[in-house]
C-alpha cells in the first residue's frame, strides 16, 4: 500500500508481512523507487507475480540466474521474464517508536 509519494518516483510503503523478517518486518517503512523497474543489483524489490505485490530479495546466484528470496523460501529462475519488477527499496525504516 503506498502511503505517500516523496521525491520524483519515490514513495513509501509500510510491509504487510513478515517475508523478509530479517530486513524488515510489518509495520515498517519502506522507501521504494518506482523509477527502478528492472534488477540492477542485489537488494529488496517490490515485484508482481500474478496480479500480487511482493517484496522479495533479488540476488545473481553462482551459475548466472538469480535467486528470488524470502527468508523462509528461494527460488532459482535463470531470467526474470516471469516476474515485472515495480520498484527498488531504497531504506528500511524500523517501525520502532520513538
């Protein structure tokens, strides 16, 4: 759910699970840009996969495909044709009161 747009295409998210438990956790802010919409590097994206939104860790694994991650699950995909990414996270922001 995009909470608010900042700068140009960046906007802020909250995550609405606990995927990615060890990067992020519910609740917590997510600053994504919408301008980065193939993989550039290892990190946090928000993709589409059959009409659903999710964040997923994205890496290039040892034989040159990549790895779509969460911390319970992975899966080896030799391109990313199959999935559209929407945005890249830019920080985590820990839901932590202050």
């Amino acid at each position: 759910e995009i909470h608010e747009r900042l700068v140009g295409s960046e906007m802020c998210i909250r995550d609405r699970d606990n995927s990615l438990k060890s990067k992020c956790k519910i609740g917590d802010a997510l600053i994504l840009d919408f301008g980065v919409n193939t993989f550039t590097r290892e990190g946090i994206y928000l993709i589409e996969v059959n009409g659903e939104q999710l964040l997923r860790l994205i890496s290039i694994d040892y034989e040159g495909g990549y790895q779509i991650r969460t911390d319970d699950f992975s899966q080896r995909l030799t391109d990313l044709s199959r999935i559209k990414i929407l945005a890249k996270a830019l920080y985590v922001c820990s839901g932590t009161s202050l």
